[in-house]
C-alpha cells in the first residue's frame, strides 16, 4: 500500500525533536539521546513509539511533572559486572544510554554483565538498547515494567505492563536478529496509536472486566487507565492457545525490572496518586550483555546466527504466502525504503509538531505545511 502521508527528512526532524526537548528543559547532550531513541523507532517502522509518542509520552508529561527533564543519576552500586543505578524520575532513555555504555565495555572486559534502573521513566523501544550491543558484535538482552495493562490467566484485573522481553543477536547479515514485543498481544502504545488514527483494535486483544472484548480504541485507553480493561497476554485469554505462557513471561519481566533494583511494581507504576492527582512512575529496566568472545567466538556466533536465520527464511512457505521473515528484517527493509525519504509523518503527529514548535517559537517550517 502506498505511503500517503507526507514525508519529514531526517536531518529536519532530528534538528527539531533535539531543540524541543532542550526547549522543555532537556541538556542538549541527553536531547540529543532521546531524539535518535524516538527516530529510531520510526526508521524501524514502529510508529507507536516513534514522532507518535514524542509530545502525549514525554513533553506532556514533563509539563505535567511526572517526568523530570533533568537526569540525575544515581549509582546505587557497582562490581566488575555489575551496575544499579536510580534515575531519579528523569529521562528514561537518557539512564538506559548510559547504562548501556557501562555494560558493553564491562562485557568486553569480562564476558558478561548485567544492570538494573529504577525510579526511571519510559525508556522508548527496547530493541534500541539490545541493539547497542549487537552493533558491538554482542548479545544484548532488556527488559522493562510499565503502567498496569495486562491480566493474569484467569483474570480481567490489568496488574503488569506490556513488559517487552528483548533480544538482540548479532549475525553475519546487515541486519541483527531482534526480536522486540511486548508479552501482551498489543502494546498500549498500538492503541494509542489506532486512537490517534481513528482506527479500532482489533477484537480479541482487549477485555473488560465482565469479560466481553472491547475494540473502541479512545475507549480502550480509557478504562485501561481506569482500571477497568486489561490487555491479553501473548496466546490470549486463558490457556486454550496458550496465554499462560504469555502471562508467565510478562511475569519474568515484571520480577527482574523491580527485585534486581529493588524497585517498585505493578499497581505503584500507574501514575496515579490514590486521590487521582499524577505521580512519577517510577519504572525498572533490566539489562544484560553477553560477550560471545568469551564462548566460542564472535565471529562463529555471527556465522551460526546468520545461517539458522537463512535457513529459516529458505523454508517452505505456507500457501499464498510469499516469503519468510526472521526477527529484525522487516524493520531492516523499512529503514532501506525510508533513508532516502524521512520520516512519514501523519495529521495528528503534524499538528503536535506545529503546536510545540509555536509554542517554543522555534524557526522549523515543514513540507507538510501549506
């Protein structure tokens, strides 16, 4: 289907994210971090938390004071292969950047290392920090808790986030294999995104608490932060095609982001005051890095990963489709269609541009205008 909104260059609309985080009280350096984080998710294809995301998640919630433009981080303690730090309720994506460039040279040194945040904020896709690693040539592994979405088997109360569970392995290929998905069957950035488009969600993925599916997307978002909608978990309600296994993952997730740091969890991290006032979030990440030079080799690790991967995709197909996909490639053939282009920027995300841009008086103009 042909893209028919208007293209942004890169260039421009990473001039302009980077000004309007410093706008809003970002230093330059940590503006700069959170802008690629945001672009990156766009070149991947992931517009629920690309430019979609960059006023309702980050500027409206700096206005609000739940998220703080200034990151003062904390290290709470550190070994050779080891960090926790504390965020302090600044910029989630700032911390992580940060922790990443730790854990990498710490692996480097020693085969492994592992690190934990919290009292941290949303830190953007989590494919972005497992990539930090494999463009090193080494396994990167993260995880995060968020606002309470998803229900337990059996139950239709929303007790833990979409918690991702996130790998990324290098292989020989231009492309890692990277697997980036929340442990619900939607993420709450999907529906906000089917929101801002005027699209349903799909039924199937969202239940109410009398048990019956719920597709009105505005609707959605609202009883999720009332309490009174949860998201599946990945193999859906129940145990039939195995939700189970979806819930336990989400689980996993929901352990290591708050137990490693000794953080909080789920009903803490809903934003909400008992009196219905904001509140920080106060959200865990976790984060491991593996050398594979430590086993048998970079270089043999890429050249396993990569063949397992072509094997894969050189397997036969279903009827009717046309090809096989492994994790990471169809966000490596978005980024190869939209380099030369930008990034395709939507109605609602163009007047969000515009209203911040005027607000600060910063001096963008836009192809999309008229």
């Amino acid at each position: 289907m042909a893209e028919k909104r208007p293209y942004v260059s890169w260039e421009l609309m990473n001039s302009f994210l980077t000004d309007a985080f410093v706008g809003y009280g970002v230093p330059r350096e940590d503006a700069e971090i959170c802008a690629d984080v945001l672009l990156e998710s766009d070149r991947r294809g992931i517009e629920s938390h690309g430019c979609n995301r960059f006023k309702p998640i980050y500027i409206d919630r700096i206005v609000k004071g739940t998220l703080l433009p200034k990151t003062e981080i904390e290290i709470l303690r550190e070994t050779p292969t080891t960090v926790v730090m504390d965020a302090h309720d600044g910029m989630g994506m700032v911390a992580s950047y940060h922790m990443m460039k730790k854990l990498i040279e710490k692996a480097k040194t020693y085969g492994m290392a592992g690190g934990a945040i919290r009292n941290s904020t949303h830190y953007g896709i989590a494919g972005y920090w497992a990539t930090m690693a494999s463009r090193e040539g080494l396994i990167g592994i993260t995880g995060t808790n968020a606002r309470p979405s998803i229900a337990p088997t059996f139950g239709v109360e929303n007790m833990m986030g979409t918690n991702p569970l996130t790998f990324a392995l290098p292989t020989d290929e231009e492309f890692p294999f990277c697997i980036d998905c929340a442990t619900s069957i939607v993420q709450r950035g999907k529906i906000e995104y089917y929101a801002r488009e005027g699209k349903k969600t799909p039924e199937g993925m969202v239940v109410s608490q009398d048990g019956t599916p719920m597709t009105d997307s505005e609707e959605i978002l609202k009883a999720l932060v009332a309490g009174t909608a949860a998201l599946a978990p990945i193999g859906g309600i129940g145990e039939e095609l195995g939700g189970y296994k979806g819930y336990g993952y989400a689980a996993v997730v929901e352990i290591l982001s708050a137990a490693l740091a000794g953080g909080e969890f789920m009903k803490s991290l809903t934003g909400v005051a008992e009196d219905g006032s904001p509140r920080m979030y106060h959200l865990g990440h976790f984060f491991f890095v593996v050398d594979p030079d430590a086993f048998m080799g970079r270089e043999t690790f890429r050249k396993i990963a990569g063949e397992i991967c072509r094997a894969l995709r050189a397997s036969k197909k279903a009827p009717g489709a046309e090809r096989i996909y492994t994790a990471g490639e169809k966000e490596y053939l978005v980024w190869l269609d939209r380099k030369e282009k930008g990034v395709p920027v939507g109605e609602a995300v163009q007047r969000e541009i515009l209203e911040v841009r005027d607000k600060l008086n910063l001096p963008y103009h836009f192809p999309f205008e008229q």
